[in-house]
C-alpha cells in the first residue's frame, strides 16, 4: 500500500482490477528508474533515491501476494496475468538478495527484503509454465540465473536440463527468437557441446539486426567457443570485431586480440612487433564506469605490461584470460601437453648444446695438450 492510500484509507483488496495493474506496473517502474539512478549519476543521493525506489517497489509486490494469497481476495484479484506478475517481481528480488553475502543479505532481511532462493525460483518457474504476458520474462530471469549469474559469480553450476526444458517451449512459441537462441547456444556451451553453441550463436545473430548490441553479446560468446576449440585466429577476429564495434570495454577487448594472437607462436618465443603494439596501446583505452575501473581492465593492463616487461613474452595468455573455461572443458590438458612437448623439445636441444659444448671443449684441451707435449719437447732438443 501506498502513502497515499494509507492516508485515503482504500487497501488494495478495495481497488479494482485496472487499479491493481496499474499498481504492478508502477512497482516495475519504480524498479527500472532505481537501476538507472545507479548507473546514470554516482553520487550518495542518487543511490539512497533508487534504495527507496527499490524498497517501496519491493513492498508494493508483497502487498499484491498477501492480496493474492488472502482470504478476502476475489477472482479479479486471482487474474493470471496479474499473479504471474506479482511472481516475476517477488522471484527476482528473491533470486537477486539471494546471492548477496551473509552479512548483507542479514541486514537487507532485517530491514523487510527477503532473499530465498528456492521461494524465488519456484515462483518464477510456476510462473513461467503459463501462457500469461510475462511468462516469457520470467524464463528470462530463470535462464540468465542459471546460464550467467552462477557462473560469472562462481556460486556453482546452473540447473542445465531445467533451462533446457524452458528453452524447448520457448523455442516452439518463438523459432527465430534471438535472445532464446543465444540462451540455448549458452546451455550447450556450459554443457561442453562447444560446435552446436557456435551455430546457435551464430543463428542468433542472423535472427534479427536491429538490436546490435545482442550481436555483441554473441560475439563474446564466440571468442570462447573458438578458444576452447584452440582456434586462436578466429577467437582474435571476434575480439577484433568487439573492439571495432562495441563500447564496453576496448581495452579488454583490445588485451584478448593481443593474446590469442600471442598463442600462435611456439611457446617461450617473443610475440611479434604487430601484436607488441596492441599491448601497449592496452592502457590508452582505460575507462571508468560509476566513477570506478573495471576489474578486468585493471587485469588486461597488468597483464600487458608484464608481457613487455618480460621481453615480449607471456605465458600462456589465452588459458589465462577464462580459467573457468579450462577448468570445466579439460582446455588445460591439451595446452599443457602441448607446454610439455614444447618443454621437452627445448630440453633436448639444451641437453644436445651442452653434450656439443662439452665434446668441443674435450677436443679444445686435447689440442692444448698435444701443443704443450710438442712445445715440451722442441724445448728438450
């Protein structure tokens, strides 16, 4: 309930099913101008403005489920679109809180919020199995929870067969659905299945060219997808297409082209003068977002000056840029067998040096001594 409509004295059990809607769709606002406070302006008012945005839009969604789940509650109240609605805002925010630390989810509990993950879930999926106008939104959040939140934070692995029964009915409505497709190329990808994410990713993009920054997204995505395969060209073209198009981050970009191209070379070789170029042209393209560096600029840089600083030289850049991937693909086993070789072969042309080295200098001291036995002996005649 309102301020206004505490003073007024109408509850929402009182209002109509064009006011409760209404009501619903304020809360939806007041949640979208809450984040753009946060990304528009960086100053303390602006963020104690979309806290208060974000609480009232949260109570405005308690207040719709006790009116849903009330004995007072009529059969317009019950109206699907209406509860599917309610159960978009209250899962988000549950899912959302859920994945804060201990100490701050305690306190955001404290204060009114709620942060049960399962709760939120269940509601979002409930939700999403109906052929309401938000059940779509609502497979949405479950797949992007499952597919990226899980993973980007490293809270564990996403409930894959879950988001790929979502995907099915999403994709029998909506075929040519980009952001489904893209969804679908993730689920395979995280699945290991990295040839067929590459053709999603791919149908993805050749669905529709009005939203650009979608291609984007893809685009990233591809640089992985060629990564894992070794193919070190083509995951340079994405991040080189990245850099040319995207705003985001260039110098993220910038640092990943530099590095794939940096695999082509054998291990231990400096990298070329082209390639030496793009690291030092890395930091030029440092930006700050809400007033605050980007952690992975801040690493790509790193990284970049410890490559010249080095000699031109960096150690495995490509296997380092996504650890996770290596870690969850077995890239590592590939690439280090390929390390190994490489160790060997350079050990055995050391072991061959000092063997040559060492026959020279054996050859050296027996000509000395033949000199110094022949000198002894001119000397005694």
């Amino acid at each position: 309930m309102t301020v206004a409509n505490a003073l007024r004295g109408r509850g929402l059990e009182q209002y109509s099913t064009e006011e409760l809607h209404s009501e619903l769709v304020h809360a939806e606002c007041l949640l979208l101008r809450a984040l753009l406070s946060f990304i528009q302006d960086e100053n303390l008012l602006s963020f104690i403005k979309g806290a208060l945005n974000i609480r009232s839009c949260h109570q405005t969604y308690k207040a719709c489920w006790s009116l849903i789940n009330s004995d007072q509650s009529s059969a317009a109240d019950k109206d699907l679109d209406f509860t599917c609605g309610v159960q978009l805002g209250l899962g988000s925010f549950n899912l959302m809180v859920s994945i804060l630390p201990g100490r701050i989810l305690r306190i955001l509990e404290f204060i009114g919020f709620s942060g049960n993950r399962s709760f939120g879930m269940d509601q979002l999926l409930t939700a999403s199995a109906t052929d309401s106008l938000r059940a779509p939104l609502c497979s949405l959040v479950v797949l992007n929870f499952d597919l990226l939140v899980t993973y980007i934070l490293g809270i564990g692995d996403g409930n894959v067969e879950r988001c790929e029964a979502i995907l099915d009915k999403c994709l029998h409505q909506y075929p040519k659905g980009a952001i489904f497709l893209l969804f679908a190329g993730r689920a395979k990808f995280v699945s290991g299945f990295v040839d067929e994410a590459t053709l999603l990713y791919k149908e993805s993009i050749d669905a529709q060219s009005q939203w650009i920054q979608l291609h984007h997204f893809c685009y990233w995505e591809l640089i992985w997808t060629h990564s894992l395969k070794g193919d070190w060209t083509n995951a340079a073209h994405y991040s080189n297409i990245l850099f040319e198009k995207s705003h985001w981050s260039k110098t993220t970009y910038l640092y990943q082209k530099a590095a794939f191209l940096s695999m082509l070379k054998e291990f231990g070789e400096p990298v070329d003068d082209a390639v030496v170029e793009m690291f030092q042209e890395v930091p030029r393209h440092k930006q700050r977002i809400a007033g605050k560096s980007i952690p992975v600029e801040k690493f790509a840089i790193q990284k970049s000056e410890k490559c010249l600083a080095q000699g031109n030289r960096l150690m495995l850049p490509g296997l380092v840029s996504n650890k996770w991937l290596v870690k969850k693909h077995g890239l590592a086993d590939k690439q280090l067998n390929r390390l190994m070789d490489s160790q060997v072969d350079r050990q055995t042309d050391i072991q061959t040096d000092r063997q040559t080295h060492k026959q020279t200098g054996q050859t050296r001291q027996i000509k000395q001594t033949r000199q110094t036995r022949q000198t002894k002996q001119t000397t005694r005649w």
